[in-house]
C-alpha cells in the first residue's frame, strides 16, 4: 500500500477518511487502517533515524528523563 499518499490526503490536504475513500476507491475502514500503519511506520523511522526521542509507554523518554 502506498502509505506516503493516504497520509498526505490526510494530514497536508485534509481530506477526510470519507474523501480519501472515494478518492483512492477504499472502504472507509482499510483508510483508517492504512492511516494508522503509515503513522506507525513514520514514528518508526524517525526513531530509528535519530530524528526524535523514543517515548517509554507512560510518556517519559527513555533513559528516565521527562519531556
């Protein structure tokens, strides 16, 4: 799945997950999902690349310092 695309439509155009559905011909449910993915996927990266901390469940960065 393209998940650069649906986050775009999503976050920089403002498409709702309606529009983004009849836009990309997708059921409502598989745009939320996707959305969700490419979330996940970007938070990954960026973890990975050294672009920002990583966050312990309870919100504190890793290594015991508070944000």
């Amino acid at each position: 799945p393209d998940y650069r695309q649906i986050l775009l439509l999503r976050k920089i155009q403002g498409f709702s997950y309606e529009e983004i559905s009849k836009a990309l011909h997708l059921e409502v449910g598989t745009v939320k999902s996707r959305i969700f993915r490419a979330r996940k996927r970007l938070c990954s990266f960026l973890i990975n690349d050294g672009n920002i901390p990583e966050f312990s469940s309870s919100g504190k960065m890793k290594g015991g310092e508070s944000q």
